[in-house]
C-alpha cells in the first residue's frame, strides 16, 4: 500500500527539513512544519504564540523532562497540565487532522509515534555524521564551529528528551522507524529519491 | 561515489540474508555469508570446522561477553587469545581481503565496523517487526510460534552482544548504518529495490 502520509524525524543539521519539503514537492502533497504551530493553535483554542514559545524555549533549552502529570486526580478532577503538555496535546490534535485532511509530510515533533497504529504512515529518520552537520549549521546560521557543535549537541539532546518523554523510546533508534537514512552519506538529494521511490513504490 | 562494498547486518528472521543475496545478483557482484568461513580458515590458518563450531555455538548461545584480553602483556609477550576472538579476527581478515578483491556484499559479522574508514562501504541495516519475523522463522525452521520466538530472541541478544564486544557499540542504531530498512513494512523486494538504487545512485 502506497503510504498517504510520511512523517520525518531529523538530527539538527541533517537537513532533514529541506529533504522533506523536496520530497512533499515531489510528491504533491501537504508540507508541516512551523505550519503546525499555527494549526494547532486552532484546533486546540491555545495562544499560538505560547506554542510557539514553548517550541523556542525547548530547542534554546535541553527539554526538561518535568514529571509526568496524571490528567485526572484520585477524585476526577483534572490535574493542570504545564505548558510544555498542553503544547504537545495541541500540536498532536493538529498532526492528527492534517492526516485526516489528505495525503501530507510531516516532520518531527514525534508524528511517528502520534500517529501510530495508521497503517498509511512511512515514518523516516535522518541523520549525519557530526562533521556534516557542523558544516551545514556553519553555513546556515553563520556560526563558528565551536558555536554550530554546541547548537547541535542542544537542540539534539532536546530532540531526544522531547521524544523519549512523551514515546518512552528512544530516539534514533532505527527500529522505531520505517527508514533511516544518512543524509551524509546520501546527499540531500539521494535521500529525497530514496524517500520518493519507496513511497512510490508501495 | 557507487560504494564497492555493501554490508548489510539484519536481525534474525528479518530476511537480511535473502534480501543481500538478491542485491549481490541484481548488482552482479561477489556475495558472502557462510562463504566467509572458509575463507576465514585460508586467510588465518585456522581450522574451518573450529571457525564454524564458534558461529554455531554462538547462535545456539547468547553470545558469552569474555572479558576483553589485552594482546600483549606488560612484558611484551602476546597474552593467549579465546577461540571467539581468534575466529573474530580469522573472519575479519577475511573480510578485508573479500573487500580488496572486488565489488561484494558481506552479510554480518559486524563487516561495517570491520571495513569502517573505508570511503566505498554502505552500511545497511535490514529489521522487522516480531510479528512478521516469527511468521518467516515459523516457514523457514518450521517451528511452532513459541520456538521461533524464543530462537528469535536468543539470536538476537547473541548478535547484539556480539556487536557490542567487537566494536563497543549498540547494535541497531540508525547512527551506525547509511540506511536501515524495515523489510515488514518494504517487502523483501521493496528492500532489494531501495538498495539496488541507492548503490546505484551515488
């Protein structure tokens, strides 16, 4: 079966985000990625702003893995979500309506295992070595090396928390996915054939 | 660069095996998997029955995590290696010279980690889902659900170790491969395609 929807987790730098929209054009379908704050500011009647604080916070900050909170106490009573849960509630609501909505390619913010159990779903990991991401964070956001190094070991370790907090697994580990695949090794472009090629050809 | 070298590891039931074989055929190149242990034998000195036993025992067993012997004493005399660590060396030699003769695909014996530096490798992970690995096991070996999950499982824990020993590395981390593919979700024919054209590719 051909997948309706691919989802795409990425190591900061593997440029991850610009094979998935390749791939979204290619394929003609729904691109998500900062699109989701918005979206799930609709759908969940939050601030849009205050998602959006959240996603900035975390990757400026190692996600910090606040102790999960029961949704209901002893007496039925719901217990207040903090900010960080609401903002993952909402954006899940709203990753789960853009594949309800049609054929799409979503990435990170754990879509994989939000949208698991669909059996339309190709959930793809990217990744490179250390070396090549440096050098792309070098040339994209105009930092030094030590800078890029300490970006991505950051927004890496927020990317794992994030995901192994509300997962419980572990992040980049191949089996959690359908596909991984070395941007390094690959190249931008030999990864969007690959990721086209399977979802064409299912 | 088109790698020379392919190597893929696969867990057990995943159809790693069969998938390599097709990928050798398709790429017309050399393919190597039991093959590698008479080669071992001629490129060590060791006897193949002896290289063949350890391979044995080491699927029948969890692989037996021995302390790692240092080569050498402090007085420069060569301390007395375990067989597993001299068949690990027979057959990584083996490999090496497999590599320097020509184009091939080697399946596992941590071959990544053994021609690791070498810029013609792509590194393959295959895996599956247990539903769909106990299903192949239970046609292949014709065991009944429970002994192939058990053979699953036990071959598995082997070959992590055995990964782990060698190489000091987690087995099955998307990080340590070029591309893992999940063959429950790809179909061994989707496996052989997505290979084919990602060797072709580069």
């Amino acid at each position: 079966m051909k997948p309706r929807i691919i989802t795409i987790s990425r190591e900061y730098g593997s440029g991850g985000r610009e094979i998935g929209r390749k791939v979204a054009q290619a394929l003609g379908i729904d691109f998500y990625d900062k699109e989701l704050i918005s979206e799930a500011a609709k759908v969940s009647g939050l601030d849009e702003n205050l998602i959006r604080e959240v996603e900035e916070t975390r990757a400026a900050l190692p996600f910090f893995n606040l102790p999960t909170l029961s949704q209901t106490s002893g007496d039925g009573y719901a217990a207040p979500l903090n900010v960080q849960d609401q903002a993952y509630l909402a954006e899940s609501q709203a990753i789960r309506a853009a594949a309800d909505k049609g054929p799409c390619l979503i990435v990170g913010r754990a879509a994989d295992y939000v949208l698991a159990g669909r059996a339309d779903c190709l959930n793809v990991f990217v990744y490179a070595g250390l070396d090549v991401r440096i050098k792309r964070v070098m040339e994209r956001a105009g930092a030094d090396e030590a800078g890029a190094k300490k970006t991505i070991s950051r927004v890496d370790r927020s990317r794992a928390a994030y995901y192994h907090y509300y997962t419980g697994q572990e992040w980049g580990l191949a089996k959690n996915y359908h596909v991984a695949l070395d941007s390094g090794y690959l190249g931008t472009e030999g990864c969007v054939k690959a990721i086209v090629g399977i979802a064409q050809e299912e």
